[in-house]
C-alpha cells in the first residue's frame, strides 16, 4: 500500500517499530548513562537492595526506543550472545564490568530477569508483576516503565479508584506524587527488593518531584538520569541511515528537491537536537509539493560501468529489453565502443523479478546514483590494455572512461563528446596493432574464464597510474572497494563518495549547504562478459546494485 503514494516512510513513534524490519537503533549515544546504570545494578546485585532510576527524555528522545532495545538485547544475550559488544549490545554497555568479558555477561545475565511493563495488555499488570515478584528468585528484576507519568501507570500504585485519582489530582500533582513514592518505597522494602525500577517520563518536572518526595522516604532509592539525545551529526547520521533503509528515496534525494528554506528547516532542527521524530518529519516535509525547489534537479554521484570486450549491439539490446532510458555518448555509427548515461530509472529495471526490499534499494540506489554504461569490443579492450604512451589510443580511451558528465553540460560540449567518440571509432577500425594480437587475448579471456580479471586489472592500474585510486574502498566506507575511484581536484572537487550531511555545512547559507549535500562520487567498476547477449551480467549487476546499496544503508 505505501509505494501507492509518494511519502517518506519512517516509525512516527516506537511502539510502530515492529513494522520497520530495517530500522536501525543506534546505542552509541546512550552509552553514556552506563556509569550511572553500571552503580545502581551492581549495589543491587550484591546488596539484594532495590533502586529506582528516573529517566528524563524530551519527547522524540527516543525513549521507548531505549525500553524496547535494552529488552530485546537482554533477550539476545540469554540466546548466546555473551560475547562482549559493547558498540551494538546496549544491555553489554550498561552492565558490563570494568573489564568486560564473556564469563562476566553471561553471569550477570543469567541472573536478572527483565521486564516490560505495558498497562495496555492488562488492566491488572501491577497486580501481576506483585505476584511475579514474589515467586521470582533471580538475584536481580530489571522493571522498566515507559511514560511513568501517565494516569494508567500511577494509579495502580495509589489503589485510588479512578473517581478518588481524578479529585486527588485536582488538588495539585504533588498529593498524587506524594502517596506515589510512599507506596514504591514500601514495595522497594518488600516483594520488589532485588529489584531496579527504571521509570520513564518527557515530564522533567514530574521526574524531579518524583524523586523529592522518594528521597523523604528513602535517601539515595531514586535516581535521576536523563537521556541523551545524539549530537547533531550522529543524529543526522541515524536519520540519514534509516530513511535510506526504509525508503525508495535517499536522504539526499529528498534534501536536493527541497526549497532552500526547507533545507534550513532541517539543518536547524538537527542542530537544536530536536530528536528523532522532529527531524524525520522535517525531512519528509521536503518532498511536499509545496516544499519542493523548481527546475532541474542535482547532479548525483556516478558510476562508470566498462564491460570489455563486448559488442556495442550487446549492449543496446540489454538496455532495450529492459526498457532502460539511455542518453547516448557514442557516435552515429558506433562499432567498437558505446556510451550511455542513464539518470532516470536504472537499478530498478536491472533486477528483474526482485524481492519487493530489492526493488526498493534498488530504486533508492538510482535516485542518488546514475549509471554510466562504456562498452569496448575486442579491439578497443586490447588498445586500453597495451602499456600507456602518451598520446595512444589507450589514453584516449581511458580519459573517455574517467569523463564525468553534468546535468548542467551544455549541448554543443555533448555534440563535440559525441564527435571525439566517433573519432576514436574510426582510429579503431584501423589500429596500431595487428588483428592476430586481439585474437590472442580474446583467447586468453575464453581460457581464464572468470579469473580474466587477473589479466586485465594488472594492465589496468599501470595505464591509471599512481595518481588514481584503484581497488580500495572508499574513505567513509572501506567495505566497498571500486576497481578505480576517479580523483579530480576540480573545483569542483570530484571522487569520493562523502556522505550527504547538512550538519557540516559551515551556516545555513544556501551556498554552504548545497556544498554540504553536493554528491561528488565516482568510482568505475570494469568487468568482461564474452558469452552471447551478456550471459551472467545481470548477476554481476544485481550483486553491485547490492553492494552500493549497502553502503548508503550504513554511512
């Protein structure tokens, strides 16, 4: 039903989650309540006592995201998972010792028993976990309570009536507050020692005389924490990262199409910290038509595919089969080399009968990344490959590969590329070499068969030289080596793949802030299909769609 309309999908509130398989919950920002929590759990685990911690978290904080998570890797942990990770376990970072190691967070684990508590399954739920914690003999009871301030979550603990809580609270919150504590100090004293209540709230001042009126009953029982919301770049980060997980639109597709003032908006609620709610919503608000900038769109990152070896026909029928709408850069009558540049819908139309998730990350891919197809048949692949002189067809071929297009080039640069390409064709129906020599390495392909690459690569990065990057992975992303990043200091500067970050623009001037979402990249990636109609490309392709997907999914 979503892809039926052109909205920016993301969980509006925790509870909806469950929906969002690929969301991904960033704990690095939470680590540092680990002190706090380390000192309450471990007085608890070795005294048999009983803490309350008081969480404040404004709303869209991500509290209840901080309950779910903190649950679920407790569950994780007494699956297996002992082994300590404390980058992407949250339970490990706030319970682990000084020096943390399997033995350790499996014990502590083993011993406590967590859980969540939802006044919405069960009217009775704190009658139930009376009852659970009094037949209960783990060492310790982890009790989280998300929105502690609400009236389904204090009442229970006063067993007023609702009549009697409702004309209680009209005398004023502190009454409520008050019989509050006195009832949980009585219980930390009784059926809940050995437990660590830890209460949620976005009501700081509630939060406050919560832990006044426990500290009347029971000095040094309550705790108050708040919840650390991320600093404005990670936080960017983990919007970024998730609209690009969830959507069939990057970050940076949908901050392109913005207006100005709307690409302000969003720099400036990232950089209040407004939390993770707020800033989803400002991004979605940037593909509304009435947010949405006029004219041509940005240029975005490119990737170069050179297939060696195969027929300019080849080509063009793989791209029509698939109805791929393709801007020629070749000649009128191209025979041994094509070029075309594909800035609409590309990824998509590769992987035939995808998995629905496929199709999206395909789709995401191309709306932030256009491909750029160069074929060269035999005799061009053996004239790219002979030892570099200066001024050989080689050369020629290689600066062809390495041309980055704009959206922004005028029509007669495009006619002059175009006149330059069918040039190097003709040279190419006469080479400086003989015919038995491209017989001899179209032989030399059939035989190594896939490991072809160890032929060509070789040849490849002595015609590049030193001064480009071949085969290593991109700086923010090292996972994904490119067989060559094409470095250009410009101005523009041109190369790597950075991240699309309104966070590192110096102001919200619109010039620094198109600087900071400016997508620079381009990497080429060569390969060689010799079988007939490109037998096996389509694989080669999906795997590398994969791949940069992949890599906008987690950077």
């Amino acid at each position: 039903m979503a892809d039926l309309y052109d909205e920016l999908e993301f969980p509006p509130r925790a509870e909806y989650l469950d929906q969002y398989k690929n969301y991904q919950v960033d704990i690095a920002h939470w680590q540092r309540l680990a002190g706090q929590f380390q000192k309450a759990f471990r007085q608890v685990y070795a005294r048999r006592s009983a803490a309350v911690l008081l969480v404040h978290g404004p709303q869209g904080s991500g509290k209840s995201m901080f309950s779910a998570r903190l649950a679920q890797d407790h569950e994780r942990t007494r699956g297996g998972a002992f082994a300590p990770d404390l980058r992407n376990n949250l339970w490990h970072a706030l319970v682990a010792t000084d020096q943390p190691d399997e033995r350790a967070i499996e014990d502590v684990t083993r011993d406590t028993v967590l859980r969540l508590v939802d006044e919405h399954k069960s009217q009775n739920w704190l009658e139930e976990l009376r009852g659970f914690a009094t037949s209960d003999k783990s060492r310790v009871r982890l009790i989280v309570c998300d929105d502690m301030h609400k009236d389904s979550m204090m009442r229970p603990w006063t067993e007023m009536s609702p009549r009697d809580f409702y004309e209680a609270r009209q005398a004023g919150p502190d009454a409520i507050l008050a019989y509050l504590a006195e009832r949980l100090n009585d219980a930390c004293r009784h059926e809940f020692q050995r437990s660590i209540f830890v209460m949620l709230s976005n009501d700081q001042a509630w939060i406050e005389k919560l832990h006044g009126h426990l500290e009347r009953w029971y000095q040094g029982l309550s705790t108050v924490l708040t919840l650390p919301v991320p600093e404005a770049p990670t936080l960017e980060r983990i919007v970024r990262i998730n609209t690009n997980r969830l959507n069939k639109v990057s970050y940076w597709y949908c901050l392109d199409a913005a207006q100005t003032e709307q690409r302000k908006e969003v720099r400036r609620v990232l950089m209040e910290g407004s939390g993770f709610t707020s800033s989803f919503h400002a991004v979605s608000q940037s593909l509304d038509a009435a947010s949405r900038r006029m004219g041509r769109p940005g240029n975005p990152n490119v990737l170069t595919l050179v297939t060696l070896g195969s027929e300019f026909a080849e080509v063009q029928t793989f791209l029509n089969d698939r109805e791929i709408d393709a801007e020629p850069g070749h000649g009128a009558s191209p025979r041994h080399l094509g070029v075309w540049e594909m800035r609409g819908p590309w990824a998509s139309k590769i992987v035939r009968k995808p998995s629905r998730e496929l199709l999206r990350r395909a789709r995401m891919l191309e709306s932030e990344f256009m491909l750029r197809w160069v074929s060269l048949d035999m005799v061009g692949t053996y004239a790219l490959l002979q030892p570099p002189a200066a001024g050989d067809l080689g050369d020629e071929l290689l600066l062809l590969i390495l041309r980055r297009p704009s959206i922004g080039t005028l029509k007669s640069t495009r006619d002059a590329w175009r006149s330059e390409c069918a040039a190097l064709d003709t040279r190419l129906d006469n080479p400086p070499f003989a015919a038995v020599e491209v017989e001899k390495l179209f032989k030399d392909f059939m035989t190594l068969g896939q490991r072809r690459s160890t032929l060509y690569e070789p040849a490849l990065r002595h015609r590049a030289g030193a001064a480009r990057l071949f085969s290593r992975g991109f700086a923010v992303y090292a996972s994904l080596k490119p067989d060559m990043i094409v470095e250009d200091p410009g101005p523009p500067k041109h190369g790597q793949y950075a991240v699309c970050a309104l966070t590192s623009a110096d102001s919200d001037d619109p010039k620094d802030i198109a600087d900071a979402i400016r997508r620079a990249g381009h990497s080429v990636e060569f390969t060689a299909f010799l079988r007939n109609n490109l037998v096996g490309i389509e694989d080669y392709l999906r795997d590398k769609i994969e791949r940069y997907a992949g890599m906008l999914e987690s950077v």
